[in-house]
C-alpha cells in the first residue's frame, strides 16, 4: 500500500492551481467528468493533488471552507479489502472509474475523516493478430 493522493478543497481553484504548478512543478492532466468542478494536477505520470471547490459555509474543520477533504491509498487487494471491511462491519461507498481502469472505495476514520482506497486494474496489453503463414 502507498499514499495515492491528497484532495483539496479550495475557494479559488485556479490560484491553487497555478500555485502547485510554479511551486511544486505539478502539471495539468485528465481527470475524468465526475459532474462537479475541479482539476488533477500530476507528478510524472500519476494524479498526485486533486483541487475541488471548498463547501459554501465553510466545514466544522475549516471554518473558511477550504482543507484537506480526503486522502487516498493506493492497494491492490481489492476483493480481500472489502471482504476485511465487511467482516468489521465498517460501511463503506463504491465509485467506479473504468476510464482509468480504476475502483474506489470511501470509508470514514473513526473521528470522520474521509479515507478513500484505490484500486488500479492492470492496463490490458492489446493483442496483435499473428501472421498467417
């Protein structure tokens, strides 16, 4: 397991958006339509900061709206994880990304923090059609 990504819930998207970028090299990349405003900034290959906008009103833990929402870990055990969940009774949300190969599953920590779990499928290998002879 490894820590996947941090997301961000900010009032000004594109301030954030530009800081990360000048300040920690990020880069803009894919994100995919989930309805909602927001943006995915990259590291290499891999979707490390995600900026959604803050909740009007603020949340109880940032009373401006604006801090860390969740934070993901990356496994790849993902039928043996829900069977552990289950066993544990600790309900948990499903999202399903199959544009970037990937399933997601949101628990809450005991205090309430949003934890999400990522699972990446493996990328298929296209086939190649063999010669005839």
């Amino acid at each position: 397991m490894r820590l996947d990504h941090v997301t961000l819930r900010v009032r000004d998207l594109d301030a954030h958006r530009r800081f990360f970028k000048a300040v920690l090299d990020l880069r803009d990349g894919f994100r995919p339509a989930f309805g909602f405003p927001g943006c995915w900034l990259y590291a290499g290959s891999e979707p490390v900061v995600h900026l959604i906008p803050a909740r009007p009103g603020g949340a109880e833990a940032a009373p401006s709206g604006e801090g860390i929402d969740h934070v993901a870990f990356l496994r790849d055990d993902h039928d043996a994880f829900c069977e552990r969940l289950d066993h544990h009774g600790i309900p948990y949300g499903r999202m399903e990304l199959p544009e970037i190969g990937e399933r997601r599953l949101f628990i809450h920590a005991p205090g309430g923090a949003l934890i999400e779990v990522a699972f990446r499928e493996p990328t298929p290998t296209p086939r190649t059609q063999e010669a005839l002879p």
